[in-house]
C-alpha cells in the first residue's frame, strides 16, 4: 500500500526499544541524545491469529501476514524547527508519515538522564506539538502570500482557498493542532498539498516501567488528561520489557514471561493493530495450500481495488470476486459447505471488501 507510520517523541523516550521490538530491523540504541543522524526504517508484521485458524482448516505451505512501513525517527527538541538538535531534516521524514505514534517518557530511570533535566510528559507533547505547529504555520503562510497572487489574476478558487488558510493560520498561532481547525470536511482539500505535520492522525504510547504495567503512574494519568482531542488513543506499554520478550526464542518462552506479568499477549501487538486501524487499513485473505496470506488494503475500497493488491492484472482483467466470510468459514470449515449452506457470494465491480473477507479473484486479460 506505501503508507507508513511515523514513530516520534523527546531524545530518550524509548523511541527506538519500541521500533525493535515492532520492526523486522534492528536499530541501535544508546543513552546519548542525538545519538543518531537517521531514521530508521523497518517493515511490521501486523499479528493476525485468524491466519492459524485458517491453516487449521487449509492446510499451507506458508502464512504471510499484512505488512506496514515503519520509521523511527530521531529525537526531536525545542528549536527542532529552526534546525536545533536533528532539525529539519527529520521534520521532513514526519511529513512523509501518514500517521504518528508519539512516543512519551513515563518512566524515571537515573542511568538515563532526560534531556530537560526532568520527567514531565505533558511538557514534552506541548514542546513536539510546538514545533511542528511551527513548521505548519510557515506552510499556511506560504500558501497564503501563493494565493494571494492568484486572487490578483481573478481566481475564484483561490479566494474560498485563502479564507480557509487563514482559519487554520489563526488556529496554528493558538498554539492548536491543524486537525482541530473548525474546517468543514470538503474544504480540507485547500491544505492537501501541505501535508500539514499536526493534521496527520496520531496516537499516544506511554513508555512506562514494568512495575506500572497493570496499573500505570502518575506520568501516564497526566498524558490521559491532558488529551482533549477526542478519538486519539493513549495505549501504556514498557517497551524495555517487550525487547526483553521479542528476543526469546519460543512462543512457549514468551507466554511464561507474558503471564508473569498478568498479560495475554505483548502490549507491542495491540500497538501495531492499532496503527494499522489508524491508518485505515484492513486485511482480506487468499486462501490455498500453497499460501495463505492477508492483503493489506484501505477501508471501503472495492473488489477490483483489491484485486489491484494482489497484481494490477487482476485489477484490469477483473470479471468478479467469489467471497466467503472469514467467520461463515471459520463455522462450516470448506468452500464446498459453504456453497452448501448458501453462504458463497459471487459478487461484481461494485463490491466494497469487509475486514476478513476471503477473496478468490476471477479474471481475464
């Protein structure tokens, strides 16, 4: 699909331990802030336990899971928009994002010394939010002063497009996300091109100890109140704790250590299906004895959309999609049965795949 998430937060949040528990790459990681001049990129696997259930019933030769893109980016800091600690280079890597996971410290940890002296999560989103508020008020800026050139030349457009700019100019110098704006839905389209940092969805992840797994702290109840942004998520996980998971060994290993802690399954995996909701993605399936994979593909596209998934002669050639219902499957246990019991559907162009829709595309180019 190309779309990625962006993993942001303060120098010294745990950035990067999270990244390598998430990602398929491994990146360094240190005390030192600005201990890196790049983004790391990696590729997640988004954990599907409908892809077992599947094989127990097909039989296959190999699972494959729905992929995301993931970058981890440096540390950011007060000034970052003026090009102070990583600056600009890594602003541009968030806009190339398409959602963000905002990293915040929760934990104290003497042997890992904060970059402002003290730990206080609330301040450390105020600061992030600042910069790349920063950076979009320049954005809105330019395209005003481009706008108002045009208006000189008589164009009708250009002058709805100014007003809207200057609604979100007045909104980014409150110190407000640009997702906030009071901003009718259809004229969104005027700051398309800007890829404004702040209008891009985000969600909170407490870096917390593991003694605050259960129950988490003080830290993580300040971050909690102080969204007011409603719909963004806030998720608590130790991400020390989860590297220490990623690298045992055995499933068996890892269920010991999870149940330990009074946990089903690692925080890191309900991080990554979040993510993957956030950036309004969902799975259909092919299944044969050959492979059994999950497609990747955005909310409400369309049969041949998703045949595109597969291979864009699928998409051209379409002729119609047979479908089965992951859930129907998983009760009558065969393609045949569920011919049988009326729950096979051949469906046409017009089809919009659902989550767990399994897929046999027919065509012909």
């Amino acid at each position: 699909m190309g779309l990625h998430c962006g993993i942001i937060g303060i120098a010294n949040c745990g950035k990067t331990t999270l990244f390598n528990c998430m990602s398929n790459t491994k990146a360094e990681t240190t005390n030192f802030a600005f201990a890196s001049n790049k983004s790391n990129i990696g590729v997640i696997n988004v954990p599907d336990e409908r892809l077992k259930k599947l094989e127990k019933l097909q039989p296959t030769e190999k699972l494959v899971a729905a992929t995301v893109d993931i970058v981890d980016i440096p540390g950011l800091t007060k000034g970052s928009s003026h090009g102070e600690g990583v600056g600009n280079q890594f602003l541009a890597d968030i806009r190339n994002a398409d959602a963000l996971i905002h990293v915040v410290r929760c934990f104290d940890d003497e042997n890992l010394p904060h970059i402002e002296g003290s730990v206080d999560p609330v301040r450390d989103i105020e600061t992030i939010d600042l910069e790349l508020q920063v950076k979009d008020l320049e954005s809105v800026e330019k395209k005003i002063l481009r706008m108002e050139k045009l208006i000189k030349t008589g164009d009708k457009e250009a002058k709805i497009a100014i007003e809207v700019l200057k609604v979100y100019r007045e909104h980014l110098e409150n110190m407000q996300n640009a997702r906030t704006a009071p901003i009718k839905e259809e004229d969104k389209k005027y700051v398309a091109d800007l890829s404004l940092l702040t209008m891009k969805p985000v969600m909170f992840v407490c870096n917390i100890d593991e003694n605050s797994i259960n129950t988490g702290n003080k830290y993580t109840e300040a971050v909690k109140s102080s969204i007011k942004e409603d719909g963004i998520k806030v998720l608590n996980i130790a991400a020390a704790l989860e590297s220490e998971i990623s690298e045992l060994d055995t499933n068996e290993e890892k269920m010991e250590f999870l149940q330990d802690y009074g946990l089903s399954e690692p925080i890191v995996n309900i991080l990554i299906r979040e993510a993957y909701d956030m950036l309004n993605l969902h799975s259909f399936f092919t299944v044969g004895p050959k492979e059994i994979k999950a497609w990747t593909i955005k909310k409400g596209m369309s049969a041949p959309e998703a045949a595109g998934a597969i291979h864009s002669d699928l998409q051209r050639g379409f002729i119609r999609a047979e479908v089965m219902k992951y859930a129907d499957f998983i009760e009558f246990g065969s393609e045949n049965a569920l011919k049988n019991a009326g729950k096979f559907h051949v469906e046409g162009k017009n089809y919009i795949v659902e989550d767990g829709d399994i897929i046999h595309i027919r065509f012909n180019v």
